[in-house]
C-alpha cells in the first residue's frame, strides 16, 4: 500500500469539500480532495439547480391556465412533451455540473476520485493509499431516505438521486412527504399535467411553523393538487402499481416520488474507530462557530452536519473548517441570519426566528395578504400571507415566514435587515418602489410598527435636524 502524509485531508468535493479546499489552500499547497463519485456536488447534479429548472418549465406550463383571462387566446392548444423537458432538465444540469468536474480535474494530484474511510483520527484509507494528514474535514453530504418497509421495490422508487435521470413520468404519481423537496418535485410535477397526490405525516408543509401561514398554504396547494396532512403513508406494491394509503384515503399510484428527508453520508467512513462521541442522529459532537470536533483535528462541514442543510450554508461551513484546519488554533465565527426559501408558487419562505422559536417572547406580528396587492394582482399571482415578527418594546425585528409572490426577494430583504440589527422603523425609512411586491412587505412593516410600544416617524421618514435646515435656507 502507498503511504502519502499531507497537511489537510477533505472528504467530500461537493461545495462543502470544495469550499473547503480554496481556504485551505491559501495557506497550504499539501492537500488531498477525495470523493467517490458521481461528481458534480449535490447541489448542481440532483439538488438545487436540476429541481429549480423543472418548477421554471413547469410554472411557464401553468401560466398557460390564466392567458385568457388576460386576453391571451388560443393557450389551450399548448402542450407539453415531457422527454423534452427532462433532456433539458439535465442538459441544464450537464452545463452546472461541468464547471466542478473541470475544476476537480484542474487539481491534479491534490485530487483524488475513491472511497475515503478512516483507519484512525489521522490517517485514511483511499484506494490502495493510506495518507496520514495533520487535519481532517468531513463533508461527505446526505442522500435520500427510503424506508426499510419499501425494500422490496426500492429501484422503483423515485428520489431526487434518480428523479432527474427519468425520461418520462407516469400519469398518477403519489409523493411522500411534504417537506421542501416534496412540496418542489410535487407542485412541477402537477403542473407539468401529471395527477399527483401529496402525503405528509404532519401538519405543517415545509419549514413553516407560523398555523396562519401554514393553513394559507395548504389553501394554496390544495388549489392545484390533493394534500393528505398528518398522517402516516403507507405503500403497497401491486403488479403494476401502487396503493398509497392515508388514514382514511386510498391512491393508486403509478409512480411513488420518495421526499422524507435525508440520511447523513457517514455509513463507509467507519466513524466508530475514532472514539467520538456522538448526537441521537449519530453525528460527531462539533461546535457550530468553528466547525470543530471535540479538540480533535478532525471537522466537519455541509449536510452532513445536519444544522440548516442548505447551499450557502454548507458553503460557509466548509470555509469556516478550511479555515481553522490550516492553523494551530481554531477561531470562532458568526453564522448568518436563517435564511430557507422553497421555490414553489409562490414561494414559501422562513427567515432569522420562527414563530415557533418566539412562542414564548413579547412580539408583535405584522402581516399582509398578497390577495389584493397591486404588483401581485398585475403579475395574476395574488395569493399568499406574509408575517413579519418583530419586538414589543423596540420594533427590532426578528424574524418571519410567509408564502408569497416573489418571496425569495422579500426574504432576503428581511435576512438583510434582521443581521444588521434593524427595526422595522429602520427598513420603513428604506425606498420602495411603485408597484412592486415590497411595496406589500411595507404594508407589513406598518401593521407591525403600529403595534410596537415605543412608536415614533409617524412619516416613516427620519425628521431633519432643524438647525441642518436653517443653515442651508
Ligand atoms: C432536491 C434538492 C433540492 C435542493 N434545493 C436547494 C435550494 O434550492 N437551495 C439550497 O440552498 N439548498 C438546496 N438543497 C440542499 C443543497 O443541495 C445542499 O445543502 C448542498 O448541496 C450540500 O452540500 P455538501 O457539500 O454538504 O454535500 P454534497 O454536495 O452532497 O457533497 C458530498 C460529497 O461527498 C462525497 N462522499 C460521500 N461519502 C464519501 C466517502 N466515504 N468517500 C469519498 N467521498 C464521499 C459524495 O460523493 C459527494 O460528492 C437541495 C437539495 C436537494 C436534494
């Protein structure tokens, strides 16, 4: 066997792993990038991007549904060929996925493709290699879960390591959970004309947490698709089909999309040698600041940590463990304001508290519906509920969830405005333009700001210092 001793070992090139390796490299050259494959990050080649060029298709498809209204004829004669749609699907995918593998194969031999597991803390098996390294980052990522039940028919269910790869899709499909992934796949689908129906075993759809927003949701998808709420799906496979049953509701399905969350991609790297100790979901103990195990050389970063499984947020993690994997001594850093957003229509989004996280504090809730909001009426997207939670005493705001137009972009006002400490009289003395959806998030910024107790811009405007003005008369 070759032995090989470097500063840094990273396991895993999705953005986590890659991130991890440009900081690492600002202050090493002696680094080894492993992964098994298939490359292209999950982001890229069956996540984000791939999943967001779908509902794009999808939603063009749908507006077909609202042109005659808007004097628009002849939009029943559109159809859809959904071979196409998939071969652009990956196309799109292949163009996203290219630009990593080039930069994996630009890495020479800092980069190798194979299985990582660890023989101890320093040292890792990879092919025929075992490389002792000073450090070493885990960002192996997660994959899809398929219950232990559905075995039997697992290479017949649909998740999102396969979903993109499909050529076509049946005419019923049953999709099983109603996080972010189900809501996406579910409502594409849907609006791609395939019956689906949706099953979730709790109440609220996604990350929401807020009942108002919540049930304002499930109006909305309820519009276009069945959703059986709080209940436990089970599945049996028939000859040529499948029974989808809830408590009281039989579906029989074609095609089963599974979307119940994702397991952490630790299994073949034989974590137990190292004697860590370990949380309920059997992830190495780290601290979140400086993505650290224990005092051990050993970190963490991405999915496979589980806290906020999210793009930016793996990409942050694996700089932040780049970071302090190079140096003697780790530093601590501030994560960012929570920031998810699901890319459904309209978009469901959560940002800085949850409603759940403020149960027990003094706040007060500023709310808009999208019904009767002028850009909103104008784009035919008039639905949706935005709440906006800010402080009693002060106005400072803390948090929000809505299902909005557009709310990708109201979300990242409010992340802004949240992580720099704002109040909602601060973002109402910020421009708004006319007629824009952030004019409806004013709307909520006012109702909040009405009921905080120490009010003051009654214009939301800052008033002029009096003497500033004389000088200038
Ligand atoms: C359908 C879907 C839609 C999504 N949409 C969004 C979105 O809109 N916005 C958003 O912010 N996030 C979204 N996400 C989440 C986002 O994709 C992830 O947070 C991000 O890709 C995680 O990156 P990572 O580096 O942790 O993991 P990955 O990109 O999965 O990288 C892990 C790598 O480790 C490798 N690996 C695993 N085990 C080993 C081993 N033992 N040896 C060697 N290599 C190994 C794997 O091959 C893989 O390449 C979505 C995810 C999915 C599934």
């Amino acid at each position: 066997m070759q032995e090989q001793s470097v500063d840094l070992v990273i396991i895993g090139a999705g953005t986590a792993g890659i991130s991890a390796f440009k900081e690492a490299s600002k202050v090493t050259k002696k680094i080894i990038l492993i992964d098994h494959g298939p490359l292209g990050t999950t982001c890229a080649r069956v996540g984000c991007m791939p999943s967001k060029t779908l509902l794009q298709v999808a939603d063009y498809f749908h507006d077909r549904t609202h042109f005659s209204d808007l004097g628009i004829e002849g939009a029943n004669q559109l159809q859809i060929n959904i071979p196409h749609v998939m071969e652009h699907v990956r196309n799109l995918r292949d163009y996203f996925t290219s630009g990593t593998i080039k930069y994996l194969e630009s890495l020479g031999e800092n980069f190798i493709q194979g299985n990582a597991e660890f023989i101890d803390q320093q040292t890792i098996q990879v092919n025929n290699k075992k490389i002792t390294s000073k450090a070493i980052i885990i960002a192996t990522g997660s994959s899809s879960i398929i219950p232990a039940e559905w075995s039997s028919f697992k290479d017949e269910v649909l998740i999102t390591e396969n979903f993109f790869e499909q050529t076509n899709f049946s005419q019923k499909i049953a999709v099983i959970g109603g996080g972010a992934v189900g809501i996406e796949l579910g409502q594409a689908l849907s609006r791609l004309g395939i019956e689906i129906e949706l099953f979730h075993s709790h109440e609220f759809i996604s990350a929401l947490t807020d009942p108002i927003v919540n049930a304002c949701a499930v109006k909305i998808f309820t519009q276009e698709f069945p959703l059986h709420l709080n209940t436990i799906a089970t599945v049996e496979k028939n000859k040529t089909d499948f029974t989808v049953k809830s408590a009281d509701h039989a579906f029989s399905a074609e095609q089963i999309v599974a979307a119940l969350g994702r397991h952490v991609n630790t299994e073949s790297l034989n974590l137990k040698k190292l004697n860590l100790k370990f949380d309920k979901s059997g992830i190495p103990l780290y601290d979140r600041t400086t993505m650290q195990i224990e005092k051990l050389p050993l970190y963490i970063a991405g999915d496979v940590g589980k806290f906020r499984p999210l793009l930016h947020e793996a990409a942050d993690e694996g700089r932040i463990a780049g970071y302090n994997a190079v140096r003697d001594k780790s530093s601590c850093f501030t994560r960012r304001t929570p920031l998810s957003i699901i890319f459904s229509q309209p978009n469901i989004a959560s940002v800085g508290q949850s409603f759940e996280d403020l149960q027990n504090s003094k706040i007060v809730i500023g709310e808009v519906s999208f019904e009767d909001q002028g850009r909103a009426r104008i784009l035919s997207q008039n639905q949706g509920i935005l709440r906006i939670y800010a402080d009693k005493q002060t106005g400072k705001l803390l948090g929000a969830e809505m299902i909005a137009p557009q709310g990708e972009h109201i979300a990242h006002l409010l992340a802004h405005g949240i992580q720099q400490n704002m109040t909602t009289f601060d973002m109402l003395r910020m421009p708004f333009y006319h007629p824009t959806i952030e004019e409806g998030m004013r709307t909520a910024l006012r109702h909040a700001a009405s009921q905080v107790k120490t009010r003051h811009d009654s214009l939301d405007l800052a008033m002029c210092d009096s003497e500033a003005i004389s000088n200038l008369c």
